[in-house]
C-alpha cells in the first residue's frame, strides 16, 4: 500500500487527456472512466476533476461536502447508464489499511455480478 501524498496522480493526467482513459462520464466537475485493471464486469471510478485537497475521503472538510454529493449522484447515474438494475456496490478506499493507491479520491462503481459481505 503506498504512503498517502498531495503529489499530482494518473487522475491528473486522465482528467487532462494526457494518457487516455475510457471516460463514461463526464461534466464540469467530475469524470467517471473504466478501472484499468477491473474487480467486476462493471468497474468505474469517479473523481471530482479538482482535487482540492481531497486526496482521499480522510482529508474531507465542510467545503467539500457538495462535491461529495455530487460524486455520489454520479455513481447512480452511472449505475442506471451501466443498466445494474440488479444493484451494484460502492467503494472508497482510504490510507494503507483501505489499501488506497492513488491519492485523489475515488469512488469505485463495481456491478455485474455479485458481491460478498463481509468484504474482506
Ligand atoms: P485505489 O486502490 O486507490 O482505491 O484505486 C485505484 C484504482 O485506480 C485501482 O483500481 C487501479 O486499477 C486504478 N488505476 C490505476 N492507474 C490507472 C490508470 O492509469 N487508468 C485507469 N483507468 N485506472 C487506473
């Protein structure tokens, strides 16, 4: 697991079209892309385009309570857009221990099959 760090990340370069990525997604503040290396059929992670802190859900403030809604309104748009009717799971890892390993936060989207509770 990598040690938190407010250093620029991949997301960086996916949000400005340096490095491709397969965007499903995407609006003024946020944008929603397929994992490179998928947990489920459907694995989609969505960002807040300005990280603004926010390298992981630990480091959250009141400020950003608005972008946090809307990530998650995203992940149901999403969902719907995906067509997981049959429900799917939303994820955020956080720190070593959440084995976190880009810091600039995310949400993973993983449907398509079914999941195991507890998640291990
Ligand atoms: P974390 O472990 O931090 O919660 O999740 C980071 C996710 O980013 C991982 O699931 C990993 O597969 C994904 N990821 C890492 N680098 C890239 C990349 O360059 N492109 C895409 N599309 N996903 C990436």
């Amino acid at each position: 697991a990598a040690a938190p760090s407010d250093s620029p990340t991949i997301f960086d370069k996916i949000i400005n079209k340096q490095i491709p990525a397969n965007i499903v997604y995407e609006d003024e503040q946020v944008l929603a892309f397929r994992d490179i290396a998928p947990q489920a059929p459907t694995h989609i992670l969505i960002i807040p385009k300005l990280r603004d802190g926010l390298i992981g859900i630990s480091t959250a403030e009141e400020r950003h309570c608005e972008i946090l809604g809307r990530l998650l309104y995203t992940a149901k748009l999403v969902a719907k857009q995906e067509g997981l009717k049959d429900g799917f799971r939303i994820v955020i890892n956080d720190g070593p221990n959440g084995c976190q390993s880009v810091y600039h936060l995310h949400i993973h989207l993983l449907g398509g099959r079914q999941m195991n509770w507890p998640p291990g």
